[in-house]
C-alpha cells in the first residue's frame, strides 16, 4: 500500500468526525471512542505489527504516515494522542 493511499484512507475514515465532535470531547473530556473503534475496525490498529499476530506487517514509516494525516485531521494532537500508544507501544514492548 502506498504512503498516499493510507494517507487517503485514513482522513476518509477521521472525516466522520467532524469539529463539533472534536469540540464536545475538549469541553467534555472523555476518549474518543468512535474513532478508536473506526481505526480498530479499519484494521489501522496494527499496521506495524507483525502479520504473523494479526498486523498488517507494515513499518514505522506508514505508521508515521497515519497519525500525521489524524493529527490534520480535525481531531488534532487529541486524535492522535488516542491512537498513538496502540501503533507505537506494541512495537516498544
């Protein structure tokens, strides 16, 4: 897959939501469960884990490629800060 083509993909999925959802979580706090379960659904959850345990076997590069393109997206560092630890934890343990 191509670093354009996750890229497309995935603000297509951070499309669904939208500055009115970013803003009620910044004025209610709360994890935004949506999007963790868009990404997880999407199969985003584990592109740089191994393919042998269910990853998509991709690098860190694509896995750069798609927080950057959610932290552009209207969910900003708040997005991204709710993905980040799946994608970058499981490669550090």
């Amino acid at each position: 897959m191509s670093s354009k083509e996750i890229r497309d993909q995935i603000l297509r999925i951070c499309a669904q939501f939208d500055d009115d959802y970013w803003l009620e979580r910044d004025r209610n706090g709360g994890f935004p469960h949506d999007l963790h379960r868009a990404m997880a659904d999407g199969g985003w959850l584990g592109i740089a884990m191994p393919e042998a345990v269910g990853g998509a076997g991709l690098g860190i590069t694509e896995a750069t490629i798609m927080m950057q393109a959610i932290a552009e997206s209207a969910a900003g560092a708040s997005g991204a800060s709710a993905i980040h630890l799946n994608i970058f934890g499981s490669i550090l343990s």
